[in-house]
C-alpha cells in the first residue's frame, strides 16, 4: 500500500467502495487522514464497517468539515448530470480527486531523490496491452516495476515507493478527470476514437480528459503520442509546439515512414523503425499479431528507450511478451480450428483491430451496444465467415449485417459450439474470434467473466489449451 499524506488529522469524504474507493481509504488512513465513506450499496457499508472505518451517510453528513472528496471513477464528475456528491462539493468549496491524484500527490511528497518513476498510459483501445508489455519488458532488463492502475491492483494498493522503482499505470479518462497535479516520467496517448461520449458530454470533453495525462508535466518528462487519429495528431502538435518533450508513434503497415524521422517510431505489422532506422522485428512476436499490436510494441518500445535500455535489448524483450488475457489471446485449438478471446473488444473501433487481424473469421459478437454499434466495421464484413450473435445487440447487429452470413444464437455456449462447428466443416485452418464490439453487461459483469465464458465453452468441446499445445 502506499500512505497518501496531506491530509493527517482531516476528514476526507469518500464515496464509491470498489476497488479504487476501499484503497483509496486504505491509503488515506495510512498516511494519518480521517476517511469517512459512503456507498450505496449495503454490503459494501458492511466490508466497511468491519475493516473498522468510519461510515457516515454523506447526504446528511456536514460538508464542511471535509478536506476533499475521493470521488469513485464510477460516479459522473459532470455527464450526463453531477453526482450528488460532487453537488454537495462544490457548494461547500470541497476538492474532489480520485486516487490516481491521491498516487501523484503521495510521490511528490518524497524528496526528489527518493522518487520512483512513473509510466502512464492512456488510449481508447490498447492501453492494457500496452501497459502489461511495458512493465514485462522492464522487468526483463532487471528493473523493479510494479504495474496497476486501471488494470488489475488498484495503484494505492501496490507496494510502497522505493528509489529506482518504476509504476507503469493505466489509467482511464474517467480517472483522468478527477487528476490536478499527476505528472507522469512517461506520459502516453495511443490513440483516441469515441467512446464514453455520454459520461464526457461529447467528443471535446472526452478529448479533454485524456488530454489531462500531459497536463503536469515538466519539460523534463516525456509524452508518447499516436499519430494515427486527428485527435491525438492535434494534441501532439500543440505539445510539440509548446517544447514538449514528444515521441511520436505512427502505425503503419507497410512499415513506411511518413513524414520527419526524428523522435517517431513507425509500427508496422512486420517490424518498429525508429528515427529512420529498422530496430525490431515482430514477425516472430506471436502475442502481438496486427496492426494494433505493432502499434501497442511501438508505445513499449520507445518507452523502454526512454528508460535506459538499449535498443536490442528493447527488440529482444518484445518477442518475449506472453501476451494479456482476453486481448487478442489464442486459448486453445481444435483440430484446425484456432479459438481467440478478444472479450476486451468492448466497441466497434476495437473489434475492428482483432477482425483486421485475419484475413477471415468465423466471428462471436454482441452484448450491450455502444452508440453506432457495428456501423462503423461494414467496410470487413467480407472478412467474417459467419457471425454468431449474442446478448441484447443480437438483433441489431443481425441487421446491420445484411447479407453477411449470420445467425443469432443468444448465449456464448451456443455461439461457441455453432462457430466450431462451421469452422471446422471447412477443413481448413480457421479461426473463431470472439471480439464482441459492445460492452458486457447485459449477461456479465465485466469483460473478464465473458471472456472466461468464452474460454470455457471452449474447452468444453475437448479443445486443448494453448498452453498445452
């Protein structure tokens, strides 16, 4: 855990009791402060309570003696309406933060020298990936790294800061929102398309907030920007323009570089051009398959040049990565069936980098729409063999699809079992992807348990394991 000082002796308001909420606590009271927490969920009071903290009902409760709110990423800062607590707030002159500003404040309270550094990575789609490889390949070049955020441990709940150590931190505009002071060694925006246009009021405030992660930063500290969208492009010029320290990734896949060689990396399918010169080669890498993946090894690689190590042993820990659950990831083979869980695959723009990926497919999609559901990937329909539906967009999605071949099959096991069996009836090597391009919560509570979901009417075909193959 690491203590988050400041606020020793003061009442700090926290609502929201998920992982980053109940650590968030945890934290504040390491350091001294008086957490006093609120959640509308009973249970959650409950584990509250029997971890000895102090629950109070925040709608009734005096906010003026509160020091801040630890706002949970969960509830609305500002769309599509405040939450109350953020209401209650701002008319009593509270700060709101949330504990990726709490993890910023607690590292620049150590003397300079002590310090750790931190790696942040944000994005529409990629960024876990991303993160993951970062913190494999520096742990294979000897580092102390710990790696959280967003993905798995919350970052207040990862182990103290120690000099040397390196945090490489995913962290969502949600998140991003709530941060003043977070300034980030290595700050990165892999790429931007809409998404959560609901809880940001649109485009722009979507854009804002990941704009966020370069906010604090020193001329010292590094931003990574993608080229690849109009959005992140415009925020890499106006960095750029204002003396930013900026590397620049472009995904490209011819591996061509377009435009000026200096401080750019060229991701391309095959391999990584850096300032005009071939550095590595991903043909080989094969948990980094696609155009988004030679994307996500470009952002590593130029973070680890930007930590010290050297460009082969960055190429060499590259092809190493084991690859992350549930993106992208081959979990078992039948026959000549290949089966990937691409569960992560949440909206269109992401399921177009796994669909992209293979030249055909035998495609497991649906869930809970997002806003344009799958308009936006009709130009690779010709890649999808047969679709098999799922969830609530089951019906919507059978008719975007038209006269692509599709049927609608409801539940995973049923589409797993339909999709290995048409796969297999080919007699060739195929694939069945499951890249739903909708959010999960229709039948899951999250992207992990659908793709356990998937993983296990899998296996349950007789499928060996990837691991065992």
């Amino acid at each position: 855990m690491i203590p988050v000082p400041g606020f020793e002796g003061r009442r700090i308001a926290v609502f929201g009791l998920g992982r980053s909420g109940l650590t968030a606590a945890r934290a504040l009271k390491a350091g001294g402060a008086l957490p006093v927490l609120w959640d509308d969920s009973v249970s959650s009071r409950m584990q509250a309570e029997a971890e000895g903290f102090d629950v109070e009902d925040l709608t009734s409760a005096d906010w003026s003696g509160f020091a801040a709110l630890v706002l949970s990423p969960g509830a609305p800062l500002t769309h599509p309406e405040p939450h109350w607590t953020v209401d209650k707030a701002k008319a009593a002159g509270v700060e709101i933060v949330g504990d990726i500003e709490l993890f910023a404040r607690a590292i620049a309270a150590l003397p300079e020298g002590k310090r750790p550094k931190v790696v942040a990575i944000t994005g529409t789609n990629g960024k876990s990936t991303t993160t993951a490889l970062i913190g494999w390949m520096l742990k294979q070049a000897g580092m102390t790294v710990h790696v959280g955020g967003n993905i798995g441990i919350g970052v207040l709940a990862l182990p103290p800061p120690t000099p040397g150590a390196v945090y490489v931190i995913e962290v969502s505009s949600y998140q991003l929102d709530l941060t003043t002071s977070f300034a980030p060694d290595v700050a990165m925006l892999i790429n931007m398309s809409p998404d959560h246009l609901d809880r940001h009021g649109g485009m722009e405030g979507y854009v804002a907030a990941k704009r966020r992660i370069f906010q604090a930063q020193t001329a010292s500290q590094t931003a990574i920007v993608g080229i690849d969208d109009d959005w992140s492009m415009a925020i890499e010029q106006e960095l750029t323009a204002a003396r930013h320290r900026v590397i620049r990734v472009h995904a490209n896949m011819r591996g061509i570089l377009i435009g000026r060689p200096e401080h750019t990396v060229v991701a391309g399918t095959d391999g990584l051009i850096f300032e005009g010169s071939r550095v590595a080669e991903l043909t080989h890498a094969r948990s980094l398959p696609g155009r988004h993946n030679a994307q996500n090894a470009g952002f590593a690689y130029a973070t680890a040049i930007t930590l010290g190590l050297t460009q082969n042993q960055a190429a060499a820990f590259l092809l190493t990565f084991p690859g992350l659950a549930h993106r992208m990831e081959h979990v078992a083979t039948l026959g000549r069936v290949r089966f990937i869980n691409d569960s992560k695959a949440t909206n269109a723009d992401a399921a177009r980098q796994a669909l992209s990926s293979y030249d055909r497919s035998f495609w497991i999609a649906g869930g809970r729409a997002k806003a344009g559901g799958i308009d936006d990937l009709e130009d690779l329909f010709p890649r999808v063999a047969e679709a098999f539906l799922i969830g609530e967009a089951a019906g919507p999605f059978a008719a975007r699809l038209g006269e692509t071949p599709h049927r609608i099959c409801g539940d995973m096991a049923t589409a797993v079992k339909a999709a290995a069996e048409a796969a297999a009836a080919t007699g060739r090597d195929e694939v069945v992807l499951l890249s739903p391009a909708a959010a999960s919560f229709d039948q899951y509570p999250d992207f992990e348990a659908r793709g356990e979901a998937f993983r296990a009417a899998v296996l349950a075909l007789g499928a060996v394991p990837a691991s065992a193959s």
